[in-house]
C-alpha cells in the first residue's frame, strides 16, 4: 500500500528547558549585583522584570503550545532547573533584604527599585516555581515547595491550593476564584482568608481521618514556625529593619499570587449535572496566555487550563487548546497590572467573559451553593489525598 503522503507541518516542539534556565536565573543574578553594588544594576534588573519581558512578548513568537511528552521522567531536567530555583531563592531573598533595608548601603532609589525588581522575582519566578514543586510526586520536591513558600511567609499555599483550590475550581466552594464583577481588591482579603481556612479545615481532616497513623506535625505548625523562624533570622542579621523589609516582600509576592488566581479564573464557573455534582474541570475553566518569554519566566504558569486538567504535567509539557479555553488578550503580567485598576479592568474583561460565556451556552453560569463533588487524589496530584 503505498504511503499517504501530507503537507501538514510537524507538530510544534516544547521550549527546550535551558530557555526556561535562562529567563528564570538570568534575574536572579541582576538582582545579587543590584543589592550588593547598586548603581545600573538596580535598573537592569528592574528592566528585565518590566519592560524587557513586555518587549519580548511582543517580538518572540510562542514556543509549542501542543506541549511534550506527560511524565516527569520525561523532564529530567525541568525538576533539576526547579531545584536549582529553590535553592537560589533564599540566598536571593537574604540579598534583596539587605539591600532594602540599607544594609549594603544602597541610596534610597535604589533601594526602592530593588524591592520592585526583586518582588516581582519573587511573585513571577519564586512563586511559580514553589507552585510547580508542591504538584511533583516526590516527597522531597515537594517540601522543598513548601519551604520556598515559608520563606515568603506563604505556606498555607502548599494546603489551600492543592486541596481547596483544585477541588473547587471555577465553584462558588473555591475563595480562589473571583466572582463575575468582582474587583480585585474586594476579592484579596476573601481569598486569602478563605484559603488559610480552606487549607486548615481540609489538613484538619485528613489529619481526623489518619487517626492513630503517626502523622506528626499537623502542616499549619510547620508553616507558621518556619515563617516565624524566618522573620527571627531577618531579625538576627539586619534588625527591625529587616523584618519590615521581609514582611514587605512576603506581602508583594504573596498578592502577585492572588493576582494570578483572580486573573486565570475571573467569572469562569462550572456548572452542575442532573444529579447537582459539579461538572468536572475542563479546558474552560481557566483564562490562558500564550505569550512566549513571560510564559517561559513563570514557567508557563499562563498555561493554567492544562495545569488544572493535568495537575501532575512538567511545566514543559503544559499545552494550550485555542478554541477551548478563554484566552486573555494580554500576558498574564499585563492583566494582573490591569486587575489593579477595577472599572479599567471590567471594561475590558466583563464584554470578553460576556462572549465566553455566550459561546459556552452558559454553562458557565451555576447557583452558588450545592455540591462538593470532588476526586482524591496521591500526593502532589493536586487533588485531595491523605499525604503530601
């Protein structure tokens, strides 16, 4: 039988991983210089951080958006460049107190765009990445997860989103996504609150449910003793100074996070079935950005509907199905920008969630208040299980 001979071109290749190592550890390294010498480092890496990404957003087209292989053993290296961030982030971080706080003699302007520079670092990369070591399988990549989010006074992130927010996605249930018309600054004290609770009650449980099983410390313990433990190191090394200059980053990166949770989920609902369990999670439950160097920045964070489908898929891998998912009409950055500004960002985005939802049928619009259907899940799966 003879050969069937196409046109189609080949299917699109992933971002190698030393495109992620490079627009990820290439700041980090600004922003060491900027704290100890100042001067042009201090706008270099505030540069980067702001308009060189926006710059090359605009000039790169994006990397494959059909993804790569699933499986982490697939992605050797992508787990090996997250160590590696981890590892950087607190010397990074000790760098970046230092000099706000005065430490290393910087003037204040200088100062003042370090903390930029290095908040943004922190929220785009720091936060990121955490975010992609608390969904690995292995119990020691997800610890060190959550200690990149102790170290940003954050922990009950690593509860909060596997638990609650996965679970709950898109559901009146989840306090991590925002409500159609809801603005930003009205949903910030909700979703942090509601997720410090969510994560405490679905720990609590779990805990209630391993009864008599050695669990150890329950997970809040950890995460509020280690953060304490990090604002006394502060203290030790540079004073109250110090601490505030901690606190003011712990405060910069962890709102970064809700940006991101408002942004890729703003007035996207599930509905429910004829038995009142909410529909499984599906391509569109999640504003997407395909933008190419500040997906590589945030290690395609921006692919949020494939994360949500595939919790445990290497940060290579994630895919965007254009047509099935809602895409944001900027990068993700830009839009949290935006979420800032309420009546600037309904304007734009109230039309647009508006269409969506009238070419999903409104399947999008639910009743709050029924339903907790949910899956259970192995460790770092994302959804709710007995360990991680």
């Amino acid at each position: 039988m003879a050969a069937v001979m196409t046109d189609a071109p080949p299917a699109p290749r992933p971002a190698p991983v030393a495109a992620f190592a490079a627009a990820t550890l290439a700041p980090a390294g600004l922003i060491a210089l900027a704290a100890l010498a100042g001067g042009g480092w201090v706008w270099a890496a505030l540069g980067y951080m702001t308009a060189l990404t926006y710059a090359l957003d605009r000039l790169i087209a994006a990397f494959g958006e059909g993804g790569g292989a699933d499986g982490e053993a697939e992605f050797p290296a992508a787990d090996a460049l997250s160590v590696a961030l981890a590892v950087v982030h607190p010397a990074v971080l000790a760098l970046a107190i230092a000099g706000t706080c005065g430490a290393t003699g910087l003037p204040g302007p200088a100062r003042a765009g370090l903390f930029v520079a290095a908040g943004l670092w922190f929220g785009q990369v720091s936060n990121s990445n955490a975010h992609e070591l608390i969904h690995r399988t292995r119990r020691g990549l997800y610890r060190l997860g959550v200690a990149v989010y102790v170290t940003l006074l954050h922990g009950q992130h690593a509860s909060g989103h596997r638990l609650v927010h996965h679970r709950f996605v898109a559901t009146p249930e989840d306090p991590a996504t925002a409500r159609a018309g809801e603005g930003f600054w009205a949903f910030l004290p909700r979703a942090w609150w509601g997720e410090f609770r969510g994560g405490w009650r679905a720990e609590t449980a779990l805990r209630a449910r391993a009864a008599g099983r050695g669990r150890g410390l329950h997970p809040y313990a950890v995460y509020l003793a280690g953060g304490a433990a990090c604002l006394g190191l502060g203290l030790a090394a540079f004073g109250w100074g110090g601490v505030a200059a901690h606190l003011g980053f712990a405060a910069y990166a962890q709102a970064q996070l809700m940006l991101s949770d408002y942004v890729q989920h703003y007035g996207l609902q599930r509905a429910r079935d004829d038995r009142g369990r909410w529909e499984p999670v599906g391509p569109a439950h999640s504003w997407d950005a395909p933008q190419a160097f500040s997906g590589l920045v945030m290690l395609h964070a921006p692919r949020h509907a494939d994360h949500h489908l595939h919790p445990g898929r290497p940060y290579p891998a994630l895919r965007i199905t254009r047509g099935a998912t809602p895409m944001l009409p900027r990068s993700l950055p830009l839009m949290a920008t935006l979420a800032l500004v309420p009546p600037a960002w309904r304007r734009v985005m109230d039309p647009r969630l508006a269409r969506w939802q009238a070419r999903q049928g409104d399947h999008g619009v639910v009743t709050p208040g029924a339903g907790r259907e949910g899956c259970e899940g192995r460790p770092g799966s994302g959804r709710l299980s007995r360990d991680g």
